[in-house]
C-alpha cells in the first residue's frame, strides 16, 4: 500500500524520512481503541500534542485518519479510515514492527 511517500507492505511503513515510528504508535492506539482525541493519542503514544497533531496531518493527507473538528481541535476525534485500518492490522500481524 503506497501512502505519502511511504510503502505499507508486510506491516512496515517505510519510505518517511522521519517520523514512522510516531505515525506506527498513532495507528495502533487507534486500532485498539477509537475514536480518540488528539490529547489523548498523545498520552497513548508517549509524545507531545503538538508532535500527534503534525503527524496526524500526514496521517490524513495519506487517508489514514479523519480529525474531526472541534474548537482548537483539543475536542478533535480522530478515527481510523478504512485504508487506516488495513494499513494499521498489517502492522500489527507482522513481527518486525512490534514493539
């Protein structure tokens, strides 16, 4: 699967020159539970606000997430898409992505 740049094949991204592991961590706590804010995807994956919201803007330009829109986006709900979801169960059935 072929996403900004990056390559989604065996369950990992690459392709990114930074940031894969980051925009991982934001796809597998949305596969374990959504939606979630923007907050609270930072508490999951152990990052700052303002490092989820950059990477959820690739995520979304890729088709990988939606952001709600809420007032300064504190209240955003952020939701797999479908491509979000396959690209993030591929991730999760392969043993060299695991952390």
């Amino acid at each position: 699967m072929q996403v900004l740049g990056a390559v989604v094949s065996s369950g990992v991204m690459t392709g990114y020159r930074t940031g894969a592991e980051t925009r991982r961590r934001i796809l597998r706590a949305l596969l374990a539970l959504e939606p979630r804010t923007i907050r609270g995807l930072a508490d999951a994956a152990n990052k700052d606000y303002s490092t989820i919201a950059h990477h959820l803007r690739g995520l979304e330009s890729d088709g990988l997430v939606t952001v709600g829109r809420a007032r300064g986006r504190l209240g955003a709900k952020v939701r797999l898409t479908t491509a979000g979801k396959s690209a993030a169960q591929m991730m999760e059935k392969s043993p060299e992505t695991a952390s």
